[in-house]
C-alpha cells in the first residue's frame, strides 16, 4: 500500500495554525471593539448627530461614550450590554423608528447613575444620594447632553 503524504497534516501544525488564527480573530474583535467605543462612531448615526455635539461641548469630552453609558465592573457585562446596545440602536436606526426623545431604559440609568458615583462618590458621600434615596440622573439627566427634551434618537444604554 502506498501511503501519500501530502494528504497527512501535522497535528502539530493544525494546532499552530489555530493558534495564529485565534491571535488574528482577537486582533479584528480588539480593533472593531476599540473603533466602536469612540464618541465619533456613535455620532455617525442620524439619530445621534445631536448627542454627540451636545457631548463635545460638555465638561465631560474627554470620557468615551462607554466610561457613562457602560459598566465598567467587568469586561464580559460591558461587552454584553454593548452588543445588545448596538444591535438595538442599528435595529432602530436602519428601520428609522427610534422615538421622537431619546430616553433612559430603566437597566441604562442603572448603569449612568454607577458610572456616575464611580467618578463623584467624593461629591455625593454628604447627600442624601449615599442612602440611596435619588440616583444622579434624577436631577443631572440633561447635563451632559443639553437641557430639555433632545428630539431624535433611540432608548439609549
């Protein structure tokens, strides 16, 4: 019997090869996830145009639309509440029947209000917002993104 050896592959190789191409798929996964948490990709949308504006003249520029609208407590719940953002926000934006103003799910004020606390817990240590009683957004809901009501957009996270 004659034995061919090109169809004999080296499971030493398929073991290095699937190695290179587990690094490659993290590098694209890293790369996509790093573009889409600029402000600048989650203006891109019609329905944000005037979030982002009003964000770039905020105090708080300097913070990626995820450090706010994002846990931050662990990777894997950011990546989670990130891809149910997306594809919700692209849903509504695609189809183009987000509401006329944008609001807060009550999971997303959950979120804003800990991203909130994380950064001013000094501030809010003597009020009554250490026991619980109001969360941040309550009374600084139009803060960062203008006052009033901001038309377009979708429930935000």
């Amino acid at each position: 019997m004659t034995e061919n050896r090109n169809l004999k592959i080296n499971p030493i190789f398929l073991i290095f090869m699937g190695f290179v191409a587990a690094i490659i798929g993290m590098l694209f996964f890293a790369t996509g996830l790093s573009y889409a948490d600029k402000p600048t990709f989650c203006g891109s949308c019609h329905s944000m145009q005037h979030v982002y504006t009003s964000w770039q003249n905020s105090n708080h520029q300097h913070f990626t639309c995820g450090d706010c609208h994002l846990p931050q407590e662990n990777i894997l719940a950011k990546l989670y509440v990130k891809g149910e953002n997306g594809l919700r926000h692209t849903y509504h934006e695609v189809l183009r029947d987000y509401p006329d103003t944008i609001s807060f799910t009550t999971t997303a004020n959950s979120i804003a209000n800990n991203n909130c606390l994380r950064c001013h817990a000094y501030v809010v240590a003597p009020t009554p917002l250490a026991a619980g009683e109001k969360n941040c957004i309550h009374c600084h809901r139009n803060l960062i993104h203008g006052r009033g009501q901001v038309e377009g957009g979708v429930t935000v996270e």
